[in-house]
C-alpha cells in the first residue's frame, strides 16, 4: 500500500574499485563501496564503519480523471479533473558495520525522514477554472533496519564472490495505518479513495529480505549484482481498515559496473529494479479493486567515490527514475568511517 521512501527510503550507494594491494589480505574486490547497499565484499575481521549519510528524492507526476462520455473520439462531454503532485523525502540515516569474521559481518541502519508533499488539482468532478494547493507533510523516525551477511565464496578459479544477506526491516517508523485517514467521496457519496492527513515515515509492517550478492573482479574494472526477495508479514489493521492487511511481496535484482581510476578515484554505473505485488485485504474493499497486480520501479544510478583517507572515504550518487513509479531523481551523498 505505500512504495515509500521508497521506498523510498531505500539506500542507494555506489561502487568503487580498487587497484591490487601490497597486503596479502587485500583482493581486488575488497573495498568496493557498491551503488546499492550490502553489495561489497565483508567488512574485514574487528573492523568497525560508522557510516553517516544524506539522501535526497524527488517526484512529480500528474493524473487525469475524466467523467463523461464520448460524441465522436475527437469530443468529450463531461469533466476532466487534471493533478499534479510534487513530493520530496528527505533521510539522514546513520549505519553502523561491524566484521565478526573473514567472511561474516552484522550491520544496523537508523533512518530520519522528513517528506513534503504538495498536490494542485481543480475540484474533484467540479466545473471550475481555479487550481487548489494542498500540501501535507511528515517527519520522524524511518524503519531501523537489522542485515548480516556471509561470504560464501573466495573468488578463486575464475569465480566470482557470491555473498548471502539477510535483512530484517521493523516498522519503527510511523506507518501508513498509525496516521489520520479521510476517505474522499465523489457527488453521489461513492468512495474514489484515501487520503493521509499526514506523510507516513515507515511502512508499518515487518519485512524479512534474503538475497545474494555478485562481484566478479575484472581488471580494472569489478562487475556485480544482486537477487533479493522482501517477504513482508500481514497484520490486522481493523474492520475499518479492511481487517488484515498483506502488503505485496518485492523482487529485487540489480546490476552494474565499478571502474578504477586510480587507487583513490572510481566511477561506477549500474541498474537496480523492483517488482512489488499489490496489497490484498480479508475485507473486501472497492477502493483498491481496480489496482494493478504489480508496480515496476527501475531506476538507473552513476556515482564518483573518492578515498579522503586511509580510513574514510567520500561516495556521491544520482539515481535517475526510468518507470513511471520510481522517484524521478535521487541524490545519495555518504562518508563511511573505518575504525
């Protein structure tokens, strides 16, 4: 029911390279800081990254409703009703990573979201030449998100590293069921919809997100991947609100390249895309009974990651929406700090 912060929220990184090390530790792919999150070799054994970052989303898109009926296809009798909504998220957030092993580490992610959203439309169904603004916000603690991940292979042979994940996502955030609805009725009192008197900050559910990760390490450059599916938990959410709700499932898989300059400098281009299935209710409800089965969101990113010192390095990332659902644009700046 809500593809927020969006998934909003969601965590864009980006890659970086690196050059071969003197240090027998070291391995081609060691430190590639991915353009999505957990897409890098382990972090190594005693090692602690604080790593702080600021991400910004923006969407537009505009809606027509028309009432009416057709005289011949070139004229339409009846009303149309013509939106337009702008919508900016904001996340500060703060990782923490820690590395138990060679090949096992555990991470923790905390996010602040503030989200501004603005919508001009003319009166629902009305024969008016005049545009009304409505704007509605929220602010607040994000979902704090839990991940472990296990190195499953060496890289050796012409292999690449293959990488398990888990990640679990708590509905710490304010949810789309915890925030004031108003259901918007047309001229003969029908429901056409809800409103959320506030931007929820979270999704309100659990969510459980297995995957593996891909690095094949080809000089100079690293290619890599990922597979992932989002299992989340459904919950009773009230008779008014449909009885127990079942947010859809997400695939997620994604793709790309990192390619070293220098042993500081790297750029790096990839694809990441999600297929997420449409919420299902006990109660049937006429609301959401012309939803699509799945919303695709894609989105194209390229990012500069420059190594500040031995320890910190700096990443700057640009996603760039490719569907119709995903942000139109996004900016991820992070700064990881090993300890």
């Amino acid at each position: 029911m809500l593809a927020t912060a969006a998934q909003a929220d969601r965590d864009s990184t980006q890659a970086s390279a690196t050059a071969g090390q003197a240090d027998p530790n070291d391995n081609p792919a060691t430190d590639i800081a991915s353009i999505t999150a957990d897409r890098g070799i382990v972090t190594r054994p005693g090692r602690f990254t604080i790593e702080p970052s600021f991400s910004h989303a923006h969407s537009n898109s505009t809606a027509v409703a028309v009432e009416g009926y057709t005289v011949i296809p070139a004229l339409l009798i009846g009303l149309i009703n013509i939106s337009e909504i702008q919508r900016d998220i904001f996340v500060g957030a703060m990782s923490l990573k820690y590395g138990f092993t060679s090949k096992f580490e555990a991470a923790v992610r905390v996010p602040y979201l503030s989200i501004s959203e603005d919508l001009r439309e003319r009166e629902v169904f009305q024969g008016t030449p005049v545009d009304t603004l409505r704007e509605s916000s929220g602010e607040g603690l994000g979902d704090v998100e839990l991940s472990a991940r296990y190195q499953l292979t060496d890289g050796l042979g012409g292999w690449p590293y293959v990488i398990g994940a888990m990640r679990v996502r708590a509905p710490t955030g304010e949810g789309p069921y915890d925030v004031e609805q108003r259901v918007i009725l047309d001229d003969q009192g029908n429901p056409i919809g809800i409103e959320l008197e506030n931007r929820p900050t979270g999704s309100g559910f659990w969510a459980f997100e297995p995957g593996f990760t891909f690095i094949y390490p080809s000089d100079p450059a690293v290619l890599f991947g990922n597979l992932s599916y989002v299992w989340t938990l459904k919950e009773e959410q009230g008779f008014e609100n449909g009885g127990t709700v079942d947010p859809g499932d997400i695939v997620r898989f994604g793709f790309g390249m990192g390619f070293a300059f220098n042993d500081r400098t790297s750029f790096s281009l990839g694809y990441d895309h999600s297929i997420i299935r449409k919420t299902t209710l006990e109660r049937n409800n006429d609301i959401f009974a012309s939803n699509f089965d799945s919303i695709q969101i894609g989105s194209l990113s390229f990012g500069l990651s420059q190594r500040l010192t031995q320890a910190t390095s700096l990443s700057l990332t640009v996603s760039i929406g490719v569907t119709e659902n995903a942000p139109n644009s996004e900016i991820t700046l992070k700064l990881p700090i090993s300890l």
